[in-house]
C-alpha cells in the first residue's frame, strides 16, 4: 500500500476549505480514510494546524478536528536526529526539512504530497501536488 507524507498545505486546504485546492486535499483525505494508501503528517503539521485553527474556532473545537484528523491519518516522529538533519540541510525552509527527514527516516514513505514542491527539490523522495498524485492514483486504478 502506498504511504504518503501530507504537507501543511493539503491539510490547511482541506481543514479550511481552500479554493481551489480543497477539492484535491479532500480526495486525498478520502483515499485515506477508506484505506486506500495511508497518510502521515509529523508533530510540527499537528502543532501549525492547531495555531492556524485556533484563529477561528474554539479550543474545543480545534481539539474535535484534529481527533478527527487523527482517526484517518498517522504520525512520523520527529527527534533529535531528524531535527540536526533538518538544520545541517541545505533546505531553505526549516519546517519543510523536518516533514521531508521525518518521511525519509521512516523508510516507508513513498511520496510527499504538497503544493510546494520546490521547497523539496533537494529530498530524496518523490514529491507531488496534490492534482498530479490524484491523477497518477486515476492512472493505476484504471490499468
């Protein structure tokens, strides 16, 4: 089975219903949710999402989202060792080094799925957007 890293963006799209990018996190969610590939975020995707959310909705509320977020998808870790990688990177962005080393650690990642692919054009891995992972999902279902 398939095993994807989600970036913030997918999630944030899909959490806040962002046009016109929530329909492409939300058939991702939904693969996931029906165990068709399984889904990962790390512990920094849980915290940003938490702060962004909190903007517009009670604690409670946030919390309820989040459990439910983590009904359908899993988490990496995140530690000492991924985070000096993270910072001995040439990554431009720190937080898009530590998704991309804690998906590479876990050694069973396939792909990160985020609308940011530049930022992860030095990973090891196979990055997408969102639209192009559906459509390559479309492709093998129909062979």
């Amino acid at each position: 089975m398939t095993k994807i890293l989600l970036d913030t963006d997918v999630i944030l799209d899909f959490l806040f219903d962002r046009e016109p990018f929530a329909e492409n996190a939300a058939r991702i969610i939904s693969l996931c949710e029906s165990g068709k590939i399984e889904g990962y975020i790390t512990p920094v995707i849980i915290s940003n999402t938490y702060y962004l959310l909190r903007k517009t909705a009670t604690h409670e509320e946030v919390i309820e989202k989040l459990r439910i977020l983590l009904s359908i998808i899993d988490v990496l870790i995140i530690d000492k060792h991924i985070i000096l990688q993270a910072l001995n990177s040439s990554f431009r962005d720190f937080e898009d080094a530590l998704q991309n080393y804690s998906a590479e650690s876990d050694k069973s990642i396939d792909v990160i799925i985020t609308r940011n692919v530049k930022d992860y054009k030095v990973s090891a891995l196979i990055v997408m957007p969102p639209e192009k992972y559906i459509n390559t999902i479309n492709e093998n279902i129909q062979q």
